[in-house]
C-alpha cells in the first residue's frame, strides 16, 4: 500500500538524516504523533503535508516518491 511504503521510505531518509522523529517533526512544523502516523503508514496524508516532509529532506515532491 502506498501509504506504508510513502511511511517506509520517511523512515529511512529520517534515519539516514540522524534525527529522531520529534527532531524532524519540530523541524518541518508538524506533531510529532502525526509524523509518527505517516511514518507507521497509517495517515492518508495531505499533499500540504507532503510538500513539508519533502522539504525537510531538501528533496521535491517525486523525488520523494521516486521508486515507490
């Protein structure tokens, strides 16, 4: 399911970033819980909020996406 693999791959990019998930929640401006949700892959999460993650990692949009 998208929702899992979008989760999936935050995960790892968060990991390889060294930042626990309240450090990059703070740092894009979102609730730590819910970034937790995104990342376990059960949010259907907003576009709004996608554009967030995606700039948190200096990444676009389908860069994110790119191989799910």
């Amino acid at each position: 399911m998208i929702t899992t693999d979008l989760g999936n791959k935050i995960r790892v990019l968060r990991q390889k970033a060294g930042l626990s998930q309240e450090k990059f929640a703070l740092k894009i401006g979102m609730d730590r819980t819910y970034f937790a949700s995104v990342e376990a892959g059960k949010r259907n999460i907003s576009i709004i909020n996608i554009k967030k993650i995606a700039d948190g990692f200096g990444l676009s949009i389908s860069e994110l996406f790119k191989g799910l």
